[in-house]
C-alpha cells in the first residue's frame, strides 16, 4: 500500500501540478451554477487540492473533505472542515451536499459501488457530481492502473463508458469528457 499518510507533503507541494488548466476551468464551470454557500464535499480529498481550486472559483463555497489518511488531510487549508473518513461510509445525513467531487481518487476506493452509493446518498436531488481520474484504456493509464497494482493498491480503474453507464443505473445523469490519458464526467443526482 502506498504510504498516504506519510506523503501529504508531496502532494501539498506537487498535487495542483496535475491538474490539467481545462480540467480545474470544467470545475469551476460546474460549481458556478451552485447556489449562494453551497456545501460541497471532496472525497478522497487528501491534501485538499480541489477545494482549493473551488475556493479560487466561488470564496462562498462551504468545503467539507473527507479522506482516511490523517496525514494528508493534516495539510488542507483551515476553511476546509476535514473528515477522517471512507468513502464507502460518509459520516453525513442524507441529501446534505450540493455537489460532491473527486479528483484521482476514484480508483483508491475499496468497493466503488458501494462509494457511490454513500455519494448518492449525501448528495441534495439535483446536485452535482465531478469525477477526474486516469483512463485505463489508454497507455499511460494502463501503467498508472499497474504501478499501483503493484505497490498494493486497490486499483480500481474503470473505463469512462463503463463509469458513467454505472452512474446511470444509480440514478445519475451522466456526461463524459475525455482528456488524454484521463477523463471527466459530469454527473447529476436525478
């Protein structure tokens, strides 16, 4: 297993590295249709870098994280309320976010079903659902999808067609985005 808890360092330093500049524009699109302080929840958060672009995008936004290794979450900024947490059990009531986000992150849970569940769950009717990970039907995917096989992690990349026709049998609408070697999908809670 990748030692998460020890690295929140790294990925302070290097996490907004890569996110593409289209990728973080496709966010803020998204979360500019939110109302006035929505809540918003970044699972799989680690050092928060996608609430740090939300902040950037709309100052009002109510940002929660949640991620289980402390240690990342040791570096999100103060205006985060972080969450030692799964994300196969969010420790929120039903329907409580106005959109919910994850940014590589996907492919770490242990059960992605299950994960997506609990978001569908938390989520308020109507909000919004941002994905960004590594599609694994490419080559630079396929070897990110094996490093991790290989140091322990779950790994548990899915093809955007087949994500996004999971999301659809949960009750989301769902529309993919491909961007090299990574995806986007932009879901709504029905």
């Amino acid at each position: 297993m990748i030692p998460f808890d020890r690295l929140g360092w790294i990925f302070h330093a290097f996490g907004a590295l890569i996110y593409p500049r289209k990728i973080r524009a496709q966010l803020c699109r998204r979360l500019r249709t939110l109302p006035s302080c929505a809540k918003v929840l970044d699972v799989g958060a680690g050092t928060g870098v996608l609430c740090r672009f939300a902040r950037v995008c709309r100052d009002d936004l109510v940002l929660d994280a949640v991620d289980p290794a402390i240690g990342m979450l040791h570096y999100c900024d103060d205006a985060i309320t972080t969450h030692v947490a799964r994300a196969e059990k969010l420790p929120f009531k039903d329907e409580h976010f106005d959109a919910v986000m994850t940014g590589e992150a996907l492919h770490h849970f242990d059960d992605v079903h299950q994960a997506l569940l609990e978001i569908y769950r938390v989520l308020k009717k109507g909000g919004l659902f941002f994905i960004y990970d590594f599609d694994p039907s490419k080559s630079m995917g396929r070897l990110i999808a094996k490093g991790e096989k290989l140091l322990g992690e779950p790994a548990h990349f899915y093809e955007p067609k087949k994500l996004k026709e999971l999301l659809e049998s949960l009750g989301f609408e769902a529309e993919l985005y491909l961007s090299g070697y990574r995806y986007v999908i932009h879901a709504t809670r029905k």
